[in-house]
C-alpha cells in the first residue's frame, strides 16, 4: 500500500508503514482510575512518540479497555482484546485481583502481556505461562520492606485490615509472614470487602486494642473511608499501605488526613530515574491532564519494551511472545529490566510518606530528617 505526500517539486510516493495495534487495560473508572488513567496516559506518550520516531517500522495505535478493576469485568475486556486477532500485544492490569483472573484469557489466545501494576506474586508465580510478563514487582518486595521499616521505626503492636479480594488476602499473608520474621506482633486481623463503607465496628475494636499501627491490605477506595472514619472513632494509631494506597486518588480522597501515611513503592521517583525529567517533560507537552502516579513509569516502559519487540521480529503474537521471555538488561524508563524463569522483573521496593499532599520519597521527607513526627502511641 501507498501514500502521497506533497514534496517540493510535486507529489511522490511513498510506502506507508503498517499499523499495528497494542491494547491497554486498566482501571479507568471508579475509586481506582487515578493510577489506571496515569497508566493510559504513559502508554499513548510512548506510542506517539514512537509514532514520531522516522525510523521506527510500523505505526502503533493503542485501544484502550476500561476493566473498573472489576475481575469479571477484567476477563470480559481480556477476551475482547486477546480474540482481536489484530492486536499483537497488551501493556494489563493495576488491580491485582483483575490481573490474577485473566492470565489463564491471555494464555488461551495466546495473547502476550505485560503487566505494569499488578503486585500479586501469584500474576506471574502461580502459572508457567509464557504469555504473561511483569515489569514492576510484587507484594512480596513490597511487604517485607514494609514489615523491616515499621519495626525499625518502633511499631511493634499492629493491627491488619484487608479486602477479601486475592490482592488483600495476599497482602495479609505476606506482611504477617515477614512482619512476624521482623519481631512485630499482629493483634488483630480483620478482612472486609472492598465494597464495605462503614469501619465503626472494626475501629471500635481497634481502639480498645491500642495498635501502634493499622496496616492496610487494600486499594485506594478502602484506604480513603478507612483513614476519614478512623478519627471520628478516635483512633490514633499510625496508618500505613503499600502501593495499593500510593496514588493521588488516596491523597485527595482522604485529604489532610492523609498527612504522615506511609507507603511503600517498587519504583524510585521519576526524578531519580536518568531519563525521569525528560518522561516529565514529554507527559506534560502532550498535554494530558492527570498525573502519570507511581505506576505510569511501569506503564511507558511496558509499552516500549513491546514495540521493541515488535520492531525486531515483526506484528506476530508468538514471536514477540518468545523475545520477551528472554528479556535481559533491557535499558527503561524505570532502570534495567530482567525477566527471570517466570518473566518477573526483579526489582527493590521503597518507602514513601504522604506530606503536604504530595508522596514523598522517605529519604527526602522531613519525616526522615526528623522535622515532623509519625504517630506512634
């Protein structure tokens, strides 16, 4: 096929490059679309810039799938995507208990994913499908982190609340396993769903217990009531997550309550990353709207690692399927990216604290320079 552009001495043609479509999944509606949009957005700069690239080979155009981080919704959009014989690949899922209800979709179609948010180790561990990549890391980076930080910092005396979804039950399961390594000791654990809005029962026991630390195993929408209702019950144990709760959605839904919440972080800030100020830069020339939150960086990179593959061996599932599983040292946004036996990037988690509505980077925050105090009963 043949298109025309107009050259200075009249019309000469020139051949047009294929297009090739790549989806992206994620939350782009309710309680959890903050990350899920900054993940969109990632994703479309790298394809435009791509696109603007001369000498790439093919032309990518991204469909886009809101999966409201809903699992049934999740393999509804999953099947849509993976049966488009026309979509080479996906850059899935921020919801670990979408991305976990999915895989076996992908692997059915042969579909070949990379996910840039999900953290349930069981996304990649759980199966031996070759479809299914991961270049952010897992709850269990995450949650041993968390568990030899908070001790370090003098909690000892927790309480666990978490959602009955795969994502908080994992999230149980691996803090209390390293919390209990660590010397912490949890009184009390109380699983509740996702969808639950009122805490008074739960935060009344809590208040009896005197925890010095309620963590949190769910995502934005449980941490925001839970963190509103705690003061109204009187509760004035330090609050803490882990990436779940790391997004601007946490921070404007809980507001100023949200100041001195910790969280904790597979990636570094963008600013520490080499090419970090340059991602910034493009986001904010393309104009989107939102921030590309803690997840965008993964976002980008998933999408570029894809397209390089294409690049190489061309629009066909399976061979972009077999170079991605050999993925090694591959130079991104987020730092090096190396895939092991179950194509898991292998990466170090990070702590970060809420301060003046904005996450703050541990190291950096006046938290840590000792200028302003968690709580600790």
């Amino acid at each position: 096929m043949r298109a025309l552009v107009a050259g200075a001495t009249g019309t000469v043609p020139v051949l047009a490059k294929e297009t090739v479509k790549l989806a992206f999944i994620g939350p782009l509606s309710g309680g959890n679309s903050a990350p899920g949009i900054g993940g969109r957005n990632s994703t479309q700069l790298a394809v435009q810039l791509r696109n603007a690239d001369p000498t790439a080979k093919y032309t990518y155009e991204l469909v886009t799938f809101d999966d409201e981080c809903k699992p049934n919704i999740g393999i509804q959009v999953a099947t849509k995507a993976a049966s488009d014989r026309s979509i080479i690949a996906g850059v899935t899922h921020y919801c670990s208990a979408v991305g976990i209800a999915t895989v076996d979709t992908y692997a059915r179609f042969g579909l070949p994913v990379v996910v840039w948010g999900a953290i349930l180790p069981e996304i990649t561990y759980g199966n031996d499908y070759h479809e299914i990549h991961r270049v952010n890391g897992t709850m269990i980076n995450e949650g041993k982190l968390a568990a030899e930080f908070l001790t370090k910092q003098g909690f000892l005396k927790y309480v666990v609340v978490h959602d009955t979804t795969d994502y908080g039950k994992g999230q149980n399961k691996y803090f209390s396993e390293y919390l209990k390594l660590a010397g912490g000791e949890i009184v009390a654990t109380f699983p509740v769903s996702p969808d639950q809005q009122d805490f008074t029962a739960e935060l009344t026991k809590i208040k009896e217990l005197k925890p010095d630390l309620i963590i949190v195993g769910g995502l934005t929408p449980l941490g925001v009531r839970l963190r509103a209702q705690m003061d109204r019950v009187g509760v004035t144990a330090q609050l803490a997550g882990v990436s779940g709760i790391m997004n601007a959605g946490f921070l404007e839904g809980a507001g100023a309550a949200a100041e001195g919440t910790i969280s904790f972080h597979n990636g570094a800030p963008i600013s520490k990353y080499e090419q970090g100020q340059a991602f910034l830069d493009a986001y904010a020339k393309a104009g989107f709207r939102e921030d590309p939150d803690a997840y965008g960086p993964f976002a980008y990179s998933a999408a570029n690692l894809i397209m390089d593959a294409i690049e190489k061996v061309g629009p066909d599932r399976a061979k972009v399927k077999d170079l991605l599983n050999t993925t090694k040292a591959y130079k991104s946004l987020v730092g090096e990216i190396n895939f092991d036996d179950h194509r898991q990037n292998i990466l170090r988690a990070n702590v970060y604290v809420a301060q003046d509505g904005k996450w703050v980077y541990w190291p950096d925050s006046e938290y840590s320079a000792g200028k302003r105090k968690l709580r600790l009963n």
